[in-house]
C-alpha cells in the first residue's frame, strides 16, 4: 500500500484590495451581514465547486486530459482545492470581493508533469487573490486576464444515496496517514434496508445497522473464516476496524467517507 504523509507548503499570497461596486451578472462576496447588494461569505462555506471553463486572454486553457479543477469551502472558514493530482489546503478570506488565502499546504504525491505544471498554475492564480462572484450556481473567479468559471457540485454531481449503492474502498486511513488499497484486492461495503453486507477484501459478511445524518453504528458483523496472504488479512483487519461501532460519515457526491473515534477511517467510491 502506498503511503501519502501532508506537509505544509507556505504560498504568499498578494492582498488586492478592490471595490464591491460595478459587477454586472453576479453578486460580489463581504464578510459583513446585512450589506446591501454583497452577499455573505456563508453563500460559499459548505460548498464544492467543479471547473467548467477557464480561459486566458480569452482564450480557452486546455486542462490536463482527466481532470477537473475543484474548490471547496468548508464550514470552519478553509478553502481545499485540487487541480488534479496534490490537494492545497488553508485558511480563505472573501472580503471585499477577493478570494485571499494563507498557510496553505499541500499534499506531496508524485504526478505526471502536465498535472504537476497544472497544481502550480492553480496554485499561483489563488495566490493572486483573484476576485470572486456569483452568477446562479456559477462560481467566477478573475485575475488579470485569467477567468475560471466552476458549477456548484451538487448539481454537476449530486450525493449518492447511502443506501443500495456499492461502495468500493479506494483509501485506508490511519491517523495522518493514507493507504491505498492493495493491487488487485477489491473491499466493498452495500447498505441495504436491513442490513449491511461486507467484503472485506478476502473474507465476506453481514450485519446490522442503523444511521443518522451524520452517523452509522455497526452491529457485530458475522463473517467468512478463510485465510488469506498476510499483506490482505492485514488490509482486512484494517476495514474491519472501522465497521466498528458508532462512525461518522459523509457523502460527497460518488465519494462516502467513514471516519471512527479511534482515528482510523476508510474512503470509498461510489
């Protein structure tokens, strides 16, 4: 299993300061409630946002073949963004119009050059504080001759229902630490009405459930007794321990996240 450690990457960022006044089609953002015409920063915490288009010059900027360029705001007042291959994190502003973001680290996965090249022209366009609006569910972001337009994930993407959907495990986590999964060793997890069924990866079972919003408690699963290679019983063990008990969770689109008290946690694909 692959092992991807986070590390913090300083950019300095460029304070830009502007004016809410005389943009047409959208509603620039303030972190100040109750202003006339300025929308509140929290039209954009909770939210994710995909590329649809971004130009230069007005021309069109061809991305890297498979990729898509996504910003999520999270309700603790973070922006984690991602070009296609490292994650950048960190601390956002929308006051005055601008995006302006500190601290932001990133994650550090070797990739292929045109999605490295990629990650450092996201991250030098965030770090122009580029100014920001609202156009419907359209996010625009502008700096100079640079404008990157995005939809709101919910609807290029909607959630996934947690029931009768096959979630594949694609990640391992532990503590700060995050596994892939082994090559050719496949683990999923099917809830259904009564009950919830488990491929663990070598051995197979089922038990109950029961899940909230923001929680699922496991009853005792009863699995299969067969033995595999070491490295597969050890994966085994480690998604066993998170269909343990009470776990939160989350759904983001084709994507379920399953997090334990213990720390421990599993990401899987819809």
């Amino acid at each position: 299993m692959k092992h991807i450690r986070l590390f913090g990457l300083l950019v300095v960022l460029v304070a830009m300061a502007a004016g809410c006044g005389g943009r047409s089609g959208g509603t620039p953002g303030g972190d100040g409630p109750g202003v006339p015409g300025v929308a509140p920063t929290d039209d954009l915490r909770g939210r994710t946002f995909l590329s649809t288009s971004v130009t230069e010059g007005g021309k069109p900027r061809e991305l890297a073949a498979g990729t898509q360029i996504s910003l999520q705001f999270t309700d603790d007042g973070r922006l984690l963004a991602n070009a296609g291959c490292n994650s950048m994190s960190g601390q956002v502003s929308l006051a005055d119009g601008r995006l302006t973001a500190a601290d932001l680290a990133t994650t550090d996965m070797g990739c292929d050059p045109p999605r490295h090249q990629q990650d450092g022209w996201l991250a030098a366009f965030l770090s122009a504080g580029p100014a920001w609006r609202l156009d419907d569910q359209n996010l625009v972001l502008t700096s100079g001759d640079t404008e990157l337009v995005l939809v709101d994930r919910k609807v290029a993407q909607p959630d996934l229902a947690l029931r009768e959907t096959q979630w594949t495990v694609d990640t391992v986590v532990d503590g700060d630490i995050a596994s892939s999964t082994i090559a050719g060793v496949s683990a999923s997890v099917v809830f259904l009405a009564d009950r919830v069924e488990v491929d663990a990866g070598c051995n197979s079972g089922s038990g109950t459930y029961q899940a909230t919003d923001t929680k699922i408690t496991f009853g005792p699963l009863a699995m299969t007794r067969k033995a595999c290679e070491p490295g597969v019983m050890q994966f085994e063990q480690s998604v066993l321990a998170v269909l343990d008990g009470e776990v939160g969770y989350e759904i983001d689109s084709d994507r379920l996240t399953l997090d334990h008290p213990s720390g421990k946690g599993l990401q899987l694909r819809g």
